[in-house]
C-alpha cells in the first residue's frame, strides 16, 4: 500500500509541479538557417537505429512510472502511444518489485502493448546483479537502464541514504547481463567526471537526464509538505551542459540518450544536435495521457514528427545524426559553462561527436 500511494503521489506532483525551477539551457543554442539545403522532404529519414531496435521516429518515453497495479494503466496508455507512433519506451523503476516479489502487472502492461518493440527496463543503482536479472526477464527488457538519484533519495521520507559503492554494483550488474547497461541519471544530469568514471567502468551507455525537466527533489519534498530552497530546487547539470560535457569525453561508439525538460521540436532538434542519439521525452507525454488521452498525445508526437522534419530541411540534414556537423551559435550561461569547462567554443559549434 506505501508503495501505492507513493508512486500515485508521484504522479499527482509530477503534474501539479510541472518542470524547473531549473532550465535545460536548450535555448542558448541556436541555428544557422541553410538557404541552399539541398534536400527533397520526401528524402529525409527520422528513423534510427537504438540498442538493436529501429525507431520510425527518433524519440523514447523516458522512465515514469511502474511498480503498482494502481498505475498499470498510465503505463499501458504510454505504451500504447509509442506502438502507435513506432518509439521506444522506458518503464519506471523497477527495484521495489524484483526486491520485494511485488506487483509486476504495472510492467508487463508495457511488453504486451509495444509487442516487438523497443522496451527498456529500470533499476537502482543500489540493486544486486540478480535483481537486475529479474528486471530484464520481467519485461524481456532490450536494455536496462540503472538510475542514479541520489537528490531524489535525499528528501524522500523513506529513500536510501547511503550512496557509497554504487559504481561496483553497476559494474557487477553489467557483467551479467547480456543486453546493454545504460547509467541514467533522473534529472540532475551527468557531468563530464562521471561520464569519465563510468566510461572506465566499462559503460558505453548514457541517459543524461538533465536539469530543468520532472524534478524528483521537488516532488519529494511536495509529498512531505516542504519546499525547497531556491538552490536546491535548481540543482542539477542542465540538459544542455550535460550533453556539451558528453561531447568533451564521450568515444564514438558511446550511445548518448538525451533527456530532461524536452518539451516540443525545437528542444528536440537541440538535443539531436548535441549529440544525442535519441530524445527521452517524459512530463508532457504523461500530462496529456493522463488529462486527455492516449489520442492527443499521439497527436503531440505527430506534430514533433511534422515540426521536426521541418528543421531538418531548414538545417540541410537528411537524418537526425547529420545535425552534428550543422552549425551552432552558442549564447547566454552556456557560453560561460563552455569557457569554464575549457572546450573549444568554435570547433564546438561547427561539428560535434559524429
């Protein structure tokens, strides 16, 4: 029943509160318009190729939520609207069912509705080799991501405190699996130090999961009546400092998941210009399946479609990975996040990791 409540409570915050305080930064970035594009709209492919599954568009449903026959429904109608507009999905944490033999209906929902599709399962970092198992064969996961909130966790009443050791516990669980292991933050994004850390661990696969999207802090603090102070409520890498650090230390054969407080195309098309590979999308997918149904939030992703497509031609890119080598101008924060850091502003804004 606590679990219950907590992931319903989740849920209800997650809408009441909305994103930020934070921004993802995204809108420092900004394009160059290609007159001389070159290009016929009916030649530009938005599929990609992600963790063995092709995607008709270039976007997942990040973890949201699982765990309870409570949001069993939430979690079909999210997987309804990937089927229908040929996405991948990721389901919300799965450690409170694998450790406690709890309630799986919340899960199998996803697999059942996305048939062939792409599914990625979710752990904590804090879980065992054999849990993560578990988590796989519960939904024949293609890929497992293993989160990592330790600010989450800090003001949730009945969270996990102690954060130390969890870099060898993902280390072992990545041993034993045999579909990718992707290290996901949960929207306070991944620095260039962790990024370096965990590349040394082996990790080849990220979800940046930035700041300025759903945060978890906030909520945690919402379900105990709270507030947080201005900092901590802003706390985070953003989005877009996150993946700018990935391009710093990230191997070509990395696969970079870009998420955190992507709203509409334009984020879209930033993200995919920074490096990603796909874009989680999570906050406004669940507001519009839960307040209006499974219809309108196909209809959002079916103007990303039109939207997205648009700027591709605009930017004279065939496919979503092309966008690396278009050029950028870098303005605001982010160009003093980018001095600071010691990157090459220039070289950055002309090509990224291809």
């Amino acid at each position: 029943m606590q679990r219950a409540k907590r992931k319903l409570e989740h849920i209800k915050y997650a809408l009441e509160l909305g994103f930020g305080p934070a921004s993802t930064h995204l809108a420092d970035v900004r394009f160059l318009h290609n007159c001389l594009p070159e290009l016929n709209p009916a030649d530009i492919d938005l599929s990609v190729q992600i963790l063995g599954k092709r995607l008709r568009l270039p976007f997942f449903i990040d973890a949201v939520t699982g765990g309870t026959q409570a949001v069993a429904d939430v979690n079909r109608k999210l997987a309804q609207v990937a089927a229908r507009v040929g996405i991948g999905m990721a389901v919300g944490s799965q450690y409170g069912a694998v450790r406690e033999d709890g309630d799986k209906s919340s899960y199998d929902v996803v697999r059942e509705e996305l048939g062939e599709g792409l599914v990625i399962g979710n752990i904590s970092a804090l879980a065992t080799a054999e849990q993560a198992q578990k988590a796989v064969d519960m939904l024949k996961a293609d890929a497992l991501e293993v989160h990592l909130n330790a600010a989450q966790e800090l003001w949730m009443a009945e969270g996990d405190k102690d954060y130390a050791g969890l870099l060898d516990k993902m280390v072992q669980m990545k041993a034993a699996l045999s579909v990718p292991v992707i290290a996901k933050e949960t929207g306070c994004g991944i620095a260039a130090e962790q990024y370096r850390l965990l590349l040394n661990a082996g990790f080849r696969h990220f979800d940046c999961a930035g700041a300025g999207g759903t945060n978890f802090p906030a909520i945690e603090a919402a379900r105990q009546g709270a507030a947080l102070s201005e900092e901590f409520a802003s706390w985070g890498v953003p989005t877009c400092w996150s993946l700018i650090d990935a391009q710093a230390v990230l191997p070509q054969d990395a696969v970079l998941l870009g998420s955190g407080g992507v709203q509409n195309a334009a984020d879209a098309v930033r993200v995919l210009a920074l490096g990603a590979d796909a874009v989680g999308i999570t906050g406004v997918v669940l507001c519009l399946v839960v307040e209006q149904g499974v219809e309108a939030a196909v209809q959002y992703f079916q103007q990303l479609e039109e939207e997205l497509r648009c700027y591709l031609l605009l930017l004279g890119a065939q496919t979503p990975k092309q966008l690396r080598k278009v050029p950028l101008v870098v303005t605001g924060e982010t160009k003093d996040f980018i001095a600071c850091r010691g990157y090459g502003l220039a070289q950055l804004c002309r090509v990224r990791r291809a």
